[in-house]
C-alpha cells in the first residue's frame, strides 16, 4: 500500500514538475522552477536592457511628430514596430523563464544598402539651443544612437544570463539592433548626414592584406618548434 502511494505521489510530483518547466538546484533553498531560473547577475542586466528598450521606444514617440522627411518617418514606424514585439517577446521569456508565445523575428530593411564614400565642405555640427532647431539629420542620429547602444547592452547581457531561453532570445535580437542601426547609417549617408571617409588605396590594401589564414590542423599540439634552451645554462 505504501509503495502505491509512493508511485502516485511521485507521479503527480513528475507532472507539477512538467508542467512547470525544469527544476534547477539552489544550494541553500532547495529546488527552483523554471520562472525562477535567473541568476543575479542576469536579472541586473535584463532589467537594463528592457529598460533601455523602454527608453527607445519612448524616445521614438517624442521625436515623431518633429520628422519632416517621410521617408524617414516610414523607417521610424517600422522600427517601433518591430521594437515593441521584440520588448513583448523578452518580457515574456524573461517572467516565466520559458520559450515566449511569439518567437524572436528577424527585421529586414526596405531600402538598399549602397553607400556613397568621400567627404565635402558642410557646416561643423553643434548642439541645438532649442527644440526648434532639430532636423532629420538630428532625430535619425539620435535613432541610430539608441540601436547601437541597444546592441551593445544585449551583448553584454546574454553573456551573462545563465536561463538558456532568455540567453537566445537576447543573442538573436542583437543582429536586428545591427539591422536596424545599419539601415538608419544608409540613410543618412543618401542624404548626405553621414559622411564616409576612404583611406588612401595603397594604405587600404596594406590593411586588407595585413592577415593570412590560420593552418587548419584540427587540434592544438602544444609543441614548441626546436629546441628551448634554459637561458642559466651554458653549452660547451
């Protein structure tokens, strides 16, 4: 009778269990679910993070009504867009420790990706005095600052995240930050708010032809080629 109740008791214990996601161990309070599998390191980082996407996507919605250019309107739509669902897919991954209800997608830029290199005269940048002064020039730069800094505090994060559903989620979303940030860098080089300087050719090559392939062996030996002599020692 008791080893029946043992096998029931287990039983139900299995399927709490499966129902709430794997148990990981903590050394001084015992077995934790899944929705509390994030170590402390991870929930520091996680939080910057939605916080900074929270703050970008605020900083989109203050600067939107200020856009003239339409096409740059379009981009910003977009990227708000993607940005929420991206934030929605981390928040929901990140409570239940889970894989979210609405996977990681993957942003596409409309545009193409062509760059024009070179400088000419323009006048030199300063910070406006009033809210009046800001550009297209203006809001696409502080646009394209956030992604990069977006992309940077992801990278950092998910290297420190021990749940692995929050680490991939947080690693995939960085090359949309990329996308997103390359898409407003082509932008403003077509509209001539983002020079590209080129060195010199012959300086060029000498750079692109500064590395060499590294010799596929297939495993690190650990030996040293000829013969290391103890520099104490002398030889007759």
């Amino acid at each position: 009778m008791q080893n029946n109740f043992d096998f029931i008791k287990g039983r139900n214990l299995y399927m709490q269990n499966q129902q709430q996601g794997s148990m990981h161990e903590n050394m001084h309070t015992g077995m934790v679910g899944q929705q509390m599998n994030h170590g402390g390191h991870e929930l520091f980082d996680v939080h910057e993070v939605l916080s900074g996407a929270i703050g970008a996507m605020d900083q989109y919605t203050l600067l939107r009504p200020l856009v003239k250019d339409q096409e740059l309107l379009g981009i910003m739509d977009r990227q708000y867009q993607f940005m929420q669902q991206e934030y929605n897919t981390t928040v929901d991954c990140f409570k239940t420790g889970q894989d979210p209800k609405v996977p990681t997608q993957s942003y596409e830029m409309t545009q193409g990706n062509d760059f024009v290199y070179g400088m000419k005269p323009s006048q030199p940048k300063k910070p406006i005095q009033n809210a009046s002064e800001i550009t297209d020039a203006c809001i696409s730069g502080l646009m394209l600052s956030a992604h990069k800094s977006m992309a940077g505090m992801k990278a950092k994060a998910a290297c420190e995240v021990t749940n692995p559903v929050v680490r991939r989620v947080l690693a995939d979303s960085i090359p949309n930050c990329i996308e997103m940030a390359y898409e407003l860098s082509v932008y403003q080089n077509k509209n001539h708010y983002y020079q590209v300087p080129q060195l010199a050719q012959q300086d060029m090559q000498q750079i692109l032809n500064a590395y060499a392939p590294a010799q596929m062996n297939g495993q690190i030996t650990g030996q040293m080629t000829g013969q290391m002599q103890n520099p104490n020692t002398t030889t007759h």
